[in-house]
C-alpha cells in the first residue's frame, strides 16, 4: 500500500507541530522563562508606519538617564518621541494615559516596554502628545543593552 505524498507531508507537519508544543511546554516548566519582574522586550512592538503616534517619557522611578534611554527605544520602535522628563514624584508602577490616541497605540507601546506596564485614559488630554509613559520604580530596562 502506498502512502500519498499529501499525506506524508500532513504526518510530518503534525509531528513537527507536536513537538514544538512539547519543547515549549517543556521549556515553561522548567523555569527557563524569564521570572515575571523581568522586562522582555518585544521586537515586533513598533509603531504604525502610516500614523504619528507623539509621546511624552517621564521618569518616575528615579533613576538617572532612564527617559533618556527609553527615548531612545521608542524611537527606534518608531515611535515620536517629543518630550521626555524626570516625574514630578517617584512612583512605584509604570502607567501609560493614553490622551488623544487610540487603546491600539497604548497596547502597542504597553508590549515596547515589556508589558508589566497598565494603561488608563487621561482626563485631561495634553496638547501636541497623544500617550504619556511613565516609569516607575518596578520598571528595569532589560539586560540587554537598548542599542547594539
């Protein structure tokens, strides 16, 4: 009895499919993911090509350079950067108010930074920026460097 190409190729899909699920899921329990507090960096978290998105950076965790650095990210993500900042206070979590842009920017730039980030909507919206991100104590840049 011959086995059709079709079909083989079928078989040999689902077994490739089988064993990533099971490598992955072996990886998940073993602890080789990184722990929760660990900022994981999501490459493919860039800005719209086709839409402007203005953002305010102010440093609320305290710790020097960070606007600065996180600029740097968002503009490289694509993102316009127009102002960054200290916080007028320290602040323990890092929060995204989203003024005149839409959830869809907020969740993009909740995955830029890592995703441990929440996201409300600000009463009332600042001129010439469309989302404000602010750092807080809990937020750690990633162990590896923003920039190559």
């Amino acid at each position: 009895m011959r086995i059709s190409y079709a079909v083989r190729l079928a078989a040999a899909g689902l077994l490739l499919g089988i064993g990533g699920w099971v490598y992955s899921e072996s990886q998940r329990h073993t602890g080789e993911q990184p722990p929760p507090d660990t900022v994981v960096l999501d490459p493919h978290a860039h800005a719209p090509d086709s839409v402007r998105i203005r953002v305010r950076v102010l440093n609320g965790a305290g710790t020097a350079g960070l606007a600065r650095k996180v600029t740097q990210l968002l503009r490289d993500y694509g993102y316009d950067v127009v102002d960054y900042a200290t916080a007028s206070e320290e602040t323990d979590s890092t929060v995204i108010e989203v003024n005149a842009a839409s959830r869809v920017w907020a969740t993009s730039l909740q995955r830029a930074l890592g995703g441990q980030v929440s996201v409300r909507e600000r009463a009332t919206p600042l001129p010439h920026v469309d989302v404000t991100v602010t750092l807080g104590v809990h937020w750690q840049p990633p162990p590896q460097p923003f920039r190559p």
